[in-house]
C-alpha cells in the first residue's frame, strides 16, 4: 500500500476514533469511580458507533447507539445510582481475581481474530471508496427475515424467556 | 439536488451552512415558544397579562432573561463532581441538535438525508437521558438524584411507545426516510382523490395521539413533570444548577419541544410538502425550487401548531402520581400501540 491510499479520510477518522476509544477502554478498568467508569464505556461504545458509520453501516450504527447507549447503559447508571454510587474515588472496586481477565481477554481476541480473518481472508468490502453507498434497511430486513429466519426466532425466544424470568424474579407472591 | 445547496459550494462552506441553519432550527422555535407560549399565552389563560415592560407588549422579555441568566454567578456544589456536573447540561443540549440534523425543511433543505432517520431519531432522542441522570447523580443532592432517577425511569418508559406508534407510519409509508415519508404522504391520496395528499394523521390517528403523549412525557412537561416536581423535589435535577447551566437546560428543553413538534408535523401532517397533486408534480424530482422557501415555513407553521398542543395540555393538567404514570405507559399506550401495528400492518397486506 503506498501512502495516498492510506491517507484517506476514512483512515484518518478511523485512527483518531480509534485512539480514543483504546484510551477510553483502559480508563473503564483504571478509574476509581463506578459512574466515571460507566461514562467512559459510554465513550467506547459510541466510537463503535462512529467506526460503523466510517463503514456505512448506518442501520448497525444507529441501533449501537439506541441499544448500548440509550437503553444499556442507561440502566446500568439507574442502577449503580440506586444502590451505590459514591461521589469521589472508591478504594476496594478491584476484584481479586482480576488477573484472570487478561487470558480471558486475549482469547477473546484470538478467536475473533480468527473468525473474521477466516470468514472473510482477503476480500475488501469495496474497491474504491469514493464509490461507498449505503445499505438500504429494506436489504437488511429482507436478510433477516429470509435466510436468518430461524436464528431470529430462537433470539427471539431466549428474549422472551428472560422477559418471563425478570417477571418471575419480581413478583413477591 | 439544488444548485443553491450542493453544487459548488467547498465542503467546509457546506458544513459552515448546515451549522449555522441548526442554529437557527434549534434556537428560533425555542424561543418563539417560550415568549409566544410560556410568557403570553400561560399568561392569558391564568387571566392576567404577562410580561409587558420590556419592549412593546413584552416582546423584548427573551433578550432580558437572557441576559439575567448570562450574568447570574456560576455556582458548582462544593460536594458535586465537577467535571460531570459541568458536562451535563451540554450533553442534554446535544441531543436536541443530532435530532434536528434529521428532520427535512424541503425537496432540498435538509441537513442529511439518512436512510434510516425515523430510527436514527428515536436512538438520538434517548441520549438526553444519560444527561439527565449524570446531572442528577453529580449535584450530590438527594433531591437532584431522586429526580434524576424519576426522569430516568419515565423517558425508558415512554420510549417504547413512542417508538411503536411510530412503526404504523414506517409501515404505511414502506420507508424509514423521513423525505421518503413526507413524499409518501403529499403523493398518495384517499380512496383515488389526491386533492389532499394522504397525511397519515387521518389513517394513524391512534398513533399520533399516542406519539403526542409520548412527546410529552419525553419532554417532561406538566402532566408527566414528576422528575422537577417542584413540591416534592425542589426542580429535580435542575436543582444546583444556576445561571449559564441552568439556561442550557431551559433552552433544551423547549427547542426539544421544538424539535418534536417538526418531526411530529414530518411524521403525521405531511412535513413541508403541499399535496403534489395540486401542481402536477410525479415525484420528488418534479418539485419546484421555490419549494426551498415555502417549505420550512409551511413547516415552521405546523410546527408552532404541535407546539401550542403541547403547552396547552402543559398548562390545563395536574401532574400525575408516580405508579400512575408508568401504569400508564406499560398498561395502556404499550398494548394499544401493539394492536395499532398489527391492524395497519393487515390493512397494509389487504390494500
């Protein structure tokens, strides 16, 4: 790759978001506040949003932002705040067995690594970016609805049971 | 696309011109509100006049609160988290000015054009509550904090219905484009007669009338104003603010009425167009260039109709209790709007 093709403004966008959203993500796990903590994954998870913009995955963009920073996250501020959440810096928020999660992490990464470097190998998603345009939803829709009918449902469901369970688990009598 | 707009125009001068008119769609309606409506017509209906000094008939009342709210000393709690304190009021403003990026004044006038803007509305619009919360909790005031949580609690719960009365008009138009949808309203017509175009009002009355409560409640006005209840709470999580803070949140709050109102007007009163069929117009590309000047205004008058609906429903209740507004949501708009969905989408696949 020679330099004009990777000073494109995607790529230019794509380092800056990325760059925040790695700061951001060591912040989560070093910040001795469980709001401040929240509010930076809040930074996170709406520069994913921004990366699927730079992609024109506008649909995946914009339910990123309803679903982890509209209703995600809000519950999980709702919570903390109802139960604890002290102004200033908290001293015991670290788990002990918080080593444990780098290996966990870092298979993670090895296995997502492998599977998009496995489903898609060498292909890019366009050769030109100028020529980038947007996904019509009716296309999206179609897709969902048509080959991933029965993975739907079976989310669908595991929704509904997890509905059934909260209801369960609230009511006294 | 419009010579005026797109043509040759550098990208930044673009950009400078899309700021600027965003401007100008956040602050004019709020202001227009909050003088026309808060001032004068409140006002009128409590039978007494309003504001008269400053100016003739009050009209220069506006600039005078503003000026009294610029001056006021910037007071942070001495307890509050300073930071957050400080960033929530400009997160809440935020998302009032991501949703008017959406909305479209004309065949041309648009700030974007997305292909999914119903959706990208509904998404933006819930971020005013991360604001909400994070002022309440960073006041560092149980008063703030309980009406952040209230504010909280009421905005996921009028959410879902807001977002299922708007489904019924994404089904009938068979587009999620908020021009698609204008276009899809002005170029239908009633059982073959186009002389009015087909504002969905008239098909998805149950919708819009739940999408106007939802409104409210979303924007906290009087009958859902629980979370700045100002007997129980003092004014919720606008408690510590004070001056520029507390005029931020003012200023959101009736640009997002604003703001609501127009995509309100977008969604069920046919947004800018005028019914296509009264100048022979086939479709979007047929249209007028002077519809560009008369667009935003046709808009900006059924914006201002919404907007006095909402006000005078503001000022005529009491608020509800707290577990009758959310039987309201869960109970009641939430089941009729799932039955909504289900006849329209059967009339949609009968028709």
């Amino acid at each position: 790759m020679i330099a004009a093709d990777l000073l494109v403004a995607q790529n230019v966008g794509f380092g800056i978001i990325s760059l925040l959203m790695i700061v951001a993500a060591l912040r989560v796990v070093t910040v001795k506040n469980v709001v401040h903590a929240a509010l930076w994954l809040v930074i996170v998870l709406s520069g994913a949003a921004a990366q699927y913009l730079l992609l024109s995955a506008e649909f995946v963009a914009i339910t990123q932002i309803l679903v982890y920073v509209g209703a995600v996250m809000v519950l999980f501020l709702f919570g903390t705040m109802l139960t604890r959440a002290r102004i200033g810096a908290e001293s015991d928020l670290n788990n002990k067995n918080w080593a444990l999660g780098i290996p966990v992490a870092l298979l993670m990464l090895g296995v997502m690594s492998y599977v998009i470097i496995d489903g898609f190998g060498s292909e890019r998603l366009i050769e030109n970016p100028g020529d980038m345009t947007q996904v019509p939803v009716q296309v999206i829709s179609d897709d969902i609805f048509g080959p991933y009918l029965l993975p739907f449902w079976a989310l669908s469901f595991v929704l509904l049971v997890a509905v059934i369970g909260a209801i369960v688990l609230a009511r006294k009598d | 696309m419009n010579a005026l707009l797109a043509a040759d125009l550098p990208y930044w001068v673009q950009s400078l011109l899309r700021v600027l008119g965003g401007l100008v769609a956040v602050l004019l309606p709020a202001g227009t509100i909050v003088y026309l409506f808060l001032f004068k017509m409140m006002s009128f209906m409590q039978s007494r006049l309003g504001p008269m000094e400053a100016g003739p008939y009050g009209s220069m009342q506006l600039f005078a609160e503003v000026g009294k709210w610029l001056q006021k000393e910037d007071i942070t709690p001495a307890r509050a988290d300073r930071t957050i304190f400080k960033i929530a009021p400009l997160v809440v403003l935020a998302s009032t000015f991501l949703l008017v990026a959406v909305v479209p004044f004309g065949p041309d006038a648009w700030f974007t054009n997305f292909e999914a803007g119903v959706f990208y509305m509904l998404a933006v619009s819930s971020v005013s509550v991360l604001g909400i919360l994070i002022a309440g909790w960073s006041s560092a005031n149980k008063y703030s904090l309980l009406g952040g949580l209230r504010a909280a609690g009421q905005l996921i719960a009028y959410e879902l219905p807001m977002v299922l009365a708007v489904i019924g008009v994404i089904i009938q138009a068979g587009t999620m484009n908020l021009q698609g949808i204008v276009v899809a309203q002005n170029g239908g017509e009633i059982f073959g007669w186009n002389g009015l175009g087909n504002p969905y009002i008239l098909t998805q009355f149950t919708g819009f009338i739940i999408f106007m409560i939802a409104v409210q409640a979303e924007l906290t006005q009087t009958p859902f104003d629980m979370p700045i209840a100002e007997s129980e709470l003092v004014s919720g999580y606008m408690t510590e603010y004070s001056g520029f803070r507390f005029l931020t949140f003012f200023i959101a709050e009736f640009a997002t009425a604003g703001v609501f109102s127009l995509i309100a007007s977008v969604l069920f009163l046919g947004g800018w167009g005028v019914p296509f069929a009264w100048f022979d117009w086939k479709s979007i590309d047929d249209i007028s260039d002077w519809m560009n000047v008369v667009g935003p205004l046709i808009m900006f008058t059924k914006m201002m109709v919404l907007a006095f609906v909402i006000m005078w429903v503001r000022f005529s209740y009491p608020r509800f209790r707290e577990d009758q507004l959310q039987r309201f949501a869960w109970k009641v708009l939430i089941p009729i709007s799932l039955v909504n969905i289900m006849i329209t989408a059967i009339l949609k696949v009968a028709f």
